[in-house]
C-alpha cells in the first residue's frame, strides 16, 4: 500500500513518500499530516526509499527542497513535490545535476509543455529558452518588471521551471509576490473596486515591434523575437480561484494587464497602479538567491516574479521552460 506522509515542524518540514505496490501516483493530503514523532516512526516502519526534506523561506513564499535528484522521480515523488509546490508556490531545489533532456523530463512530470511565442529556442532543444545576459551588456535587464508568465494567453501556463547554469557571484536575485497572501490582505474599499471584474491582457507593451523587447532593443544576448501577434489582446477574471487549490488569488499585474474590462481609461489606470502597489508590498514577497545546479519551479497561478540586477561585469545564464495548462487538473 502507498503511503506518504507530510510533516510540517516549525522550521523545516518533511514529505516521506513510500513505494506503492504498484508505482502508482497518491495525491498527499493534508488530512494525511502526522506529527514528527510519528513521521519518524513512520520513515522507519515504512521502510521509506525517499524522503523530501522541505524548508519554508521564512517569507511570503517559497521553500527550498532537499534530498531528492530530480533526474530520478517515481509518481508519488512527482505527487509529493506538486503538494509541496502548491502549498509554497516557489519551490528551489539546489545541487542538482541536469541536462537540457532532464530539465525537459521534469517539466513534464507538472504538465505538457507551454508555448512560449516569443522566445527562440536553445539548439536541439525547441521548448528551452536560455534566459541570459552577458558581463558586459548594456541592454535594459530582462524580466525586470512583475508578472505572471504569458498571462495574455488564452490557457496561460501553470508553471515556469528556471534552472541555474551560470549564476553571478552577488545580485541577479528572482523576487516572487503571493498573490493569494495580497489578495487576502487587501483593502475592503479596494478589493470592491475589482471584484467581478475582468483584466485586459497583452503582450503589446513587451513584445510588439514597438514594445520594451521589439525592434529598438539592440545589444541583447536573449533571443527574443518580438511579433505583431503580441498585440492581441484576452480577458481574465482579476480574482480568481486556483484551479488545483481552490483558493482566490490575484491573476497578473499592470504590464500585461493593459486595461479593466467596461471601465474608462483614467478610472482603470488609477486602479491598475494601486493594485500594483498593493501586489508587490514588500510583505507578500519571497527574494531567490540563486545557486549554480539550481532548478527553481514556481506557480504562474498564484505568484509574480521579476528578476534583478546588480550582477554587471558576470555573466548570468539559465535554462527555462514552461509548464503549460494542464486541462486535467
Ligand atoms: C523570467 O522571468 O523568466 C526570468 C527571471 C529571472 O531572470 O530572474
């Protein structure tokens, strides 16, 4: 019989998955917590193969995870980690060992793989990005504004997974906001003001010929290809429910959010600043400090992210791929 156990403690929490008898994936619930004492019983008794050692950031989000190669994934390891990612929406798993083939197998362990229109591809390698930028380069920083990945996409991707190649001695940190935590703190008077409402999305102001990455960005290592498809334009809900959680949370930023649906231009601007404001309080954020052999995977769904700076004269170098929407969840 498969058993998993998840045990949080306060600094640190343990998922100790079991072998089922026949491989097969178990869904770890939180009605399946047991103390420490008992989880220990429990590795023991179980005569567990794996154990996650899991701890929380201490932040709004995020946790690191340890012991585990993510080259070597049985179901319920793979059922583990995406309890685990969606309980702490940024999840950084440090010294691993992959290969862009590996990368591409662990992606689609969390669901198919997205699509990724403005990017080109590594070589031999048509869904990885290489997210790069060279010691001496002078373009503006890539990534730098919030945002949830592709959110003007009809089914936007669940997850992104990032893994470290080349990373800086100091800076290039990823920030993360939680937007179940922002949406949950937020404002009575502001909250009205966007409930049942709708966000314009657009990838306009940032790949368009004319937008940040179009064709006035010179000097960048990045393979972007802007594209006059970038102006179309969907509708999402700006509160929404999380589809394997259930939990409302706040969907994309101002950026690629270019307007509110049925309100008039000044109203909705006002509006798009504040919510801003609101998202990226510093309290909903969790700062990655990233590590060479890092895979970082984080929940499009529920967290902004943008990246920083402060790295000029190093180069910084990782590989990217997207978890796309998985209809069956
Ligand atoms: C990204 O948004 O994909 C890149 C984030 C980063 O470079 O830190």
């Amino acid at each position: 019989m498969s058993v998993v156990y998840y045990i949080p403690t306060d600094t640190c929490e343990l998922l100790v998955a079991t072998m089922s008898d026949r491989g097969k994936a178990k869904a770890v619930h939180r009605s399946e917590k047991v103390s420490l004492s008992a989880g220990r019983t429990g590795t023991e008794v179980c005569n567990t193969r794996t154990m996650l050692e899991i701890t929380p950031s201490g932040q709004a989000c995020g946790a690191t995870v340890r012991n585990v190669d993510l080259r070597r994934l049985d179901d319920e390891l793979v059922a583990a980690i995406r309890h685990a990612w969606l309980d702490h929406k940024v999840l950084a798993f440090p010294d691993q060992d992959l290969s862009d083939d590996d990368l591409e197998a662990f992606t689609l362990r969390f669901g198919p793989f997205g699509d990724d229109p403005f990017f080109a591809s590594i070589d031999g390698h048509p869904n990885i990005a290489a997210i790069c930028r060279r010691a001496d380069e002078t373009s503006t920083l890539f990534a730098e504004n919030w945002h949830a990945d592709w959110s003007f996409q009809e089914f936007p991707p669940d997850g992104t997974c990032l893994y470290g190649k080349v990373i800086p001695p100091s800076g290039g940190d990823t920030l993360y906001a939680d937007q179940q935590a922002a949406l949950a703190a937020m404002p009575h008077e502001l909250r009205v003001r966007i409930e049942g409402r709708s966000a314009i999305h657009s990838a306009g102001n940032s790949y368009a010929p004319d937008g940040l990455y179009g064709d006035g960005d010179e000097g960048r290592s990045m393979q972007i290809r802007p594209s006059e498809s970038a102006y179309e334009t969907r509708l999402h809900p700006v509160i929404r429910p999380h589809r394997e959680t259930g939990a409302d949370t706040l969907y994309s930023t101002i950026g690629y959010i270019i307007g509110i649906d049925g309100m008039d231009a000044d109203e909705e601007r006002d509006l798009l600043v504040e919510l801003y404001h609101w998202q990226t309080r510093e309290e909903f954020q969790y700062r990655h400090r990233w590590e060479e052999g890092m895979l970082t995977m984080w929940d499009n769904r529920c967290v902004l992210h943008r990246a920083t700076g402060g790295y000029d004269g190093h180069d910084r170098i990782l590989h990217r791929t997207t978890i796309g929407y998985n209809h069956d969840v």
